[in-house]
C-alpha cells in the first residue's frame, strides 16, 4: 500500500483538506498520514476537529513574532527529518502558503512524487498577494500533478509549460467542504445550537437583524489598507444603522490593532474573536453580503448565494468576477462604501449576484484529486 503525506498548516489548508484526507482513508490501495506544520496552531486545529481529524504528525513550529524567513527555514528541517522517517510515496500540498511551498520543495529533495491542490491560481503580481503568488508559482515547477480548480487555472499551466496530461481539473476542494458541513448542520440540527453559541458574543436572535459578514487578514493590506478599510465599515455603519457588521478579527496584530482602534465603540459592528469552521459557515448562510479579502471565501459564499466583494485589487480567481459572483473593491474606503451601499440598496443588483452561478465545482474534487493519485502511485512509481 502506497502513502500519502498530507501537509497542511494554517486553517484554509485544513479546511480544503479535509475532504482529501476522508477521501483517501476510503482508498482501498492508499495510506494517508496527516501533517500539520504548525504554522498555525489553534485556527489549524479547530478546523480539523470541524471534520473529526486529527494530525498523524504535528511539528508544531508557530513562533511568536516569526519571519517568513524563520518560517521557511524551520519547515525546512522539521519536513526533511519527517519525510526521512515516513518515507512517503508521494506528498501532497494544498494553495499557496509556506507550509505548501515547503512541503513540495522538501518532497522534491527527497525524490517523492508531489501534488499540488488548488494549482494554476495566478494574479500575475508577484506583490499581491504577497507572498502567495510567489509561493504558488513555485511550487507549480516541482509538482508532478496538477489539480487546479477550473479550465482557467488549467490554461495557465498550460501556458507556463506544464505538461497536460500532468493535469487534472477538479474542482475546487472548498466546495467539498462547505457541502459536508452544511449536510452536517441540516441533518444533526446543529444549525440551532450553532445560532445560540454565537449569541453569547452577538446578543438574542442576532441571525434576525441584517448584516454584513467581514473578514480581512491579507498581508499586502497591512497599515494603510486595514486603516482604509476600517474608516470604510465605520461609514457603512453610520450609514447603515439597521444593519450590523460581524467582523471576526485575525489574532495578527497588523489586524487586531486598526480594527479595534476604529471600528471598537461603534454599537452596530461586532468585533468576534476567529471563528471555528461551523459557526463561520453559519455566519456565512445568514449574512446579507460578504466582505472579504480571503481567497476561500471568494468560492464559499456564492455557494450559499452570498454575493461577496472583494477587498483586493487584484484576484487569482477572475472566474468568480466573470461569473458575477464576485466583485473587486480593493482596500479603498469610497470604493468599499459605494459597493456596499449598492448592495443593500437595489435589490436588483444584489439578486444578480447572488444568484449567479458558481464556478468552482460540484463537490466531488476530493474524489478526482484521489483518483489521480492513485492511478499515479501504482501505475507510474
């Protein structure tokens, strides 16, 4: 039986993870071993849990105040001296993090075959996201298959030379996940329990009270964008007294300091600690909008016919702009206004988005992903 390393480190990983590692534990001729870097700890374990995993292996390298040079360079040793024990026939990385550049640069070294989920992504500036562009054009030149999301991802492999038949479109592994956990919901009636936990931060019955979801953490946003985003919420909820802002703040203090100076007296913007996967996708189903500069949300919320602008200047997921499921409003304060306000005020436009078709899948990438795999470490090794 062939093994699979799964590494993951932050909670995105996890996330669009999860659906791989469930679909390879039902692989009759493959092993899955889970690894977590732990370039994030708490966020990264939470998410696990939400689809009852737990890592095999946990090198648990969060540090405070870490570089990504201290990242990189202890990834680096932690991986070699794992995969020198494990022996993996193959490794597979997911999007565009350290962990994933790492996981694949450390798997290349050590002659073992490399995937790489969510592939093909590009915003063609190297500077946004930062460093994520990078990170996953790297690892597109050391991966052995490809599994990108869509025929656009596709074509960008295929304009940088990769071979077709090392690709395999998917689907977007993100889709997976969110249907497994709203199954979950409807069917065990977490949906309830979910709504009453969240109400010791937000107060009784806040799923009735209109609101707009927001989350932002991009590193190419800190200082003036966070700054600009944050004069933007404190207008809209000025503007928008019936509405609320739910806002689950990330723990870096490039984020926590801004929002909480700006946005921290105004009553109708809920400042939340981050959230676990289920109560997030519960905030997701019963928000109005999204605002947002995560890559993942920007496949999640269509997938609830959530439209979702996007506080970036640039997207690795055009798909979702073409669709109209999406929008661009960069981290600029009157941009951010005007397409919220848009939004809550014609209702034409928001029913355009938000029942606009999603693009990235059908929820079975975790089958193709594994399929691929399989037929390559027992056909091909």
């Amino acid at each position: 039986m062939k093994t699979v390393a799964v590494v993951v480190g932050t909670r995105p990983e996890a996330i669009k993870m999860a659906p791989v590692v469930h679909a390879l534990r039902a692989c009759p001729t493959l092993r899955s071993v889970l690894v977590s870097s732990g370039q994030h700890i708490e966020m990264l374990r939470d998410a696990l849990q939400a689809f009852d995993l737990t890592p095999d292996h946990d090198l648990a390298l969060m540090r405070p105040g870490q570089t990504l040079a201290s990242l990189t360079a202890a990834l680096a040793t932690g991986l070699d001296g794992l995969f020198a024990t494990l022996k993996p026939d193959f490794c597979l990385v997911q999007g565009d993090t350290t962990t994933a550049l790492m996981g694949a640069l450390i798997a290349f070294y050590q002659h073992i075959g490399v995937g790489h989920v969510e592939a093909g992504l590009r915003s063609f500036n190297m500077q946004a996201p930062f460093p994520e562009e990078a990170n996953r054009c790297l690892v597109t030149r050391i991966t052995d298959l490809h599994f990108p999301p869509t025929s656009g991802s596709r074509d960008n492999l295929l304009r940088e030379g990769v071979r077709d038949e090392a690709i395999v479109v998917t689907g977007n592994t993100v889709v997976d996940a969110l249907l497994m956990q709203t199954k979950r919901q409807d069917e065990s009636g977490a949906r309830d329990a979910l709504r009453q936990k969240l109400a010791q931060s937000l107060g009784a019955a806040w799923w009735e009270r209109p609101y707009v979801l927001i989350t932002g953490h991009r590193r190419e946003n800190f200082g003036e964008g966070f700054r600009e985003i944050c004069r933007a919420l404190s207008e809209l909820a000025t503007r928008f007294a019936t509405h609320d802002f739910i806002y689950p703040v990330h723990l870096n203090p490039n984020v926590q300091g801004p929002v909480r100076e700006t946005l921290g007296a105004a009553a109708n913007v809920k400042l939340l600690a981050p959230q676990s996967y289920p109560e997030f996708v519960r905030l997701m189903q019963d928000a109005e909008l999204v605002l947002t500069d995560s890559g993942g949300i920007q496949e999640e919320a269509p997938s609830l016919g959530k439209p979702v602008l996007v506080m970036r200047d640039v997207t690795e997921r055009p798909e979702a702009v073409t669709a109209g499921t999406t929008r661009l409003v960069g981290a600029h304060r009157d941009t951010i206004v005007d397409g919220v306000t848009e939004l809550l005020r014609d209702r034409a436009a928001y029913a355009r988005m938000a029942k606009a078709t999603n693009p990235f899948g059908d929820g079975k990438a975790a089958s193709r992903i594994v399929a691929a795999i399989d037929t390559f470490v027992n056909t091909t090794r």
